[in-house]
C-alpha cells in the first residue's frame, strides 16, 4: 500500500489517495449546510414559492436546482444535505470521460489534491459541485455531446455564474486546445443559447417577479466593487494550491502570455459578484485544471508523484477558505458588509484612513 501511495500509479492507490485527501478536507474544513429552508420550499411549491425579497432571490436564478428539489420532493433537511453531499463527487465521475485511463487517474488525484471538495462542503446546498463537474467533462471528453450536455447543464444550475464560465471555457479551449477541442465549441455555444432560452421561458412563464443577481449588480454594482477590495486576499489564496502544481510539475515557468492574461481576466470577472471567492475558484481552476491535460502524455505521471500531490493537498487543507466568502478568517465579513451597506466609492480615501468605524459596534 505505502508504494502505491508514494507513486499513485494504480486505481488502488488512486482510490486510497482520494480517499484520505476527501477525508481531510472535510475534517479540516468541516461541512456546512446552507440555503436549506428555502430550498425546502422550492421541494414543496416548486416555481411557485415565494422568498422574501433579498438575497433569497437569487435561487430563482439556479432554475435546474429547483426543478430538482421539486422533483424529488428533497422537503427532510438530511435528505438535502445528502443529495447535495453526494453532489460533491460529480466533479470525480466527471473525470471518467476523459479519453485514456492516465488522463482519467491523473485528473482524479488532482481534484483530491486541489480545495474542490473543501469548497463545496463548506457551502452544501449551493451545488458548486454541478457547475464543476461539468467544466470538467468539458474539459477532457472528446464527445460532443457531452459538451452540448455539460453547457446546459452548467447554465440550468446557474444561469450567471454557468455563463461566466462556459465563456472563460471556450477562451481556454479556442486559445489552448487542440484541434478537438474547437471542434467542440459549436456544441458548447448550443449548450449556451439552449439554456439560456429555456432559462428565459422559465422566467416568463413560471418564476415569480423576483430580484435576481444580475439586477442587484446593476443596483448596487458600486458597492460589490468596493466591497471586492476587502474580499482580494482572500480571494487569491484559492489560486495558490492549483499554481503549486503547476510549480511543482516543473510547468509554472512555460506558462504562455494568454494563460496568465485568463487568470486576471477570471479575477475580474469575479469581483463584479457577492461570491468573489466562491466564483474567482469556480472560473479560475478550470483555466489552471486544463493546462495540466495539454501536457504530453508522459508528463502525466509525473503529476502523481507523492512529492507533488502531498504538498498541494496540505495547502488546499490550511487555505484560509472557512465559509462562503472566504473572509472569515480575517475577520472581515463585518466589514464588508458594513462597507456594502454604508458607503460607496466616493468615501473609499476616508474610508481607507479610518477602517475602524467600517466594524460593528460591539455589543454592550
């Protein structure tokens, strides 16, 4: 057993690896179900529940969520954090439809490796899982339709956060890919517009009038901007696991122009969210996950050597990520919020000169 940890070359030691890593993450990050009472209504009225009129209305905007409460009547809290548990290996059977069982073992050491699961079980009830997955069958099956599949699905579960990343995909893809790759872009812009005109008809025809997150951005834009500038830092750190791999397996350094062009782009396309490191993950591990499967097929070996996987995952296990956004670990979700709520840019100087009065009073 020791060999096959130290090499990961066969599906037993790949099995054991991921098993010990899940395990950890989730020891370490713990699990936290979110959005459960609301989805509880969603199982019981469907497109027909009602949600106050707050950031609540934003789960109209995950329209293939809610079909899938609904439809399965998900109303018992431990049904709907087990489902939504049982969502966060979707990324690893994913991974299964890459073309030739190197690439398939490889991609799966590597999403032990890297915080995937840490994420989505800090935040059970928002599936990121779903979203990922289905970068990830984009990414490294040659099928067509899959990509045709993968795109609807990953607009039907989010209609924004899916669009951000099929776009920042078909980027990477069309720059990076190889000839099969573009072929697959047609599919993946049908996957697209499908989505987005079923998500469209679902809006007019069976979602109540509701404040989504696109019309929250255009209200309130300047204060998630502003607000972003607190959110950064920790932000960043998500990067860091996926980029000690690259650094690691001795690519960091060839990194072409464009590939580091993409990564600031997934940056600021995040900040014009509330979930900027939620998001900033979601689009930028795709962009660095990719990178590792135009390595020649040689080179995948070397990936899943014990002197690469260990180190990565003792990262992924101690970045600051505790929660939605994050932040908490630096005790700056007071401020933020206080920052979203109280001012805008025009204060940013005397904000920035006096951070004190951005913290909530303590209680007496």
């Amino acid at each position: 057993m020791a060999g096959h940890i130290r090499t990961v070359e066969t599906w037993r030691g790949v099995l054991a690896f991921v098993t010990v890593a899940v395990l950890l993450q989730a020891l370490v990050g713990g699990i936290r179900p979110v959005d459960g009472s609301m989805l509880t209504h969603f199982a019981r009225n469907g497109f027909g529940a009602q949600l106050p009129t707050n950031f609540a209305q934003y789960l109209f905007d995950s329209p293939l969520k809610v079909a899938l409460v609904h439809g399965l009547s998900l109303t018992s809290p431990v049904m709907l954090a087990a489902v939504f548990a049982a969502m966060t290996f979707l990324p690893f059977a994913a991974m299964l439809l890459a073309r030739d069982a190197e690439m398939r073992k490889t991609g799966i050491v590597l999403l032990a490796a890297l915080p995937v699961t840490r994420v989505c079980l800090s935040s059970l009830g928002v599936g990121d899982a779903v979203l990922l997955a289905a970068v990830v069958a984009l990414a490294v099956s040659p099928s067509r339709s899959v990509a045709l599949v993968g795109a609807l699905v990953a607009i039907g579960w989010h209609v924004q956060q899916g669009t951000l990343m099929m776009i920042a995909l078909c980027i990477v893809l069309f720059v990076r890919g190889e000839p099969r790759d573009r072929a697959k872009l047609p599919f993946v812009a049908g996957g697209v517009l499908c989505g987005l005109a079923v998500a469209v008809a679902l809006q007019f025809w069976l979602v109540p009038a509701h404040q989504g997150r696109a019309d929250s951005l255009v209200l309130y834009g300047g204060r998630f901007l502003l607000r972003s500038l607190f959110y950064w830092p920790a932000a960043v750190v998500i990067a860091i696991p996926g980029l000690l791999s690259l650094w690691l397996a001795g690519r960091l350094t060839k990194l072409p122009a464009t590939v580091t062009v993409l990564l600031v782009l997934a940056f600021a396309i995040s900040t014009t969210t509330a979930d900027v490191s939620r998001v900033f993950f979601l689009l930028s591990f795709p962009v660095i996950f990719s990178l590792h499967f135009l390595l020649r097929l040689v080179s995948f070996a070397a990936i899943r050597q014990a002197n690469l996987l260990v180190p990565v995952l003792a990262v992924s296990i101690v970045v600051p990520l505790l929660g939605w956004s994050g932040v908490e670990v630096f005790d700056w979700q007071g401020l933020a919020w206080q920052i979203g709520m109280q001012w805008d840019w025009s204060e940013l100087p005397e904000l920035l000169l006096d951070l004190e009065r951005a913290f909530p009073a303590p209680p007496p």
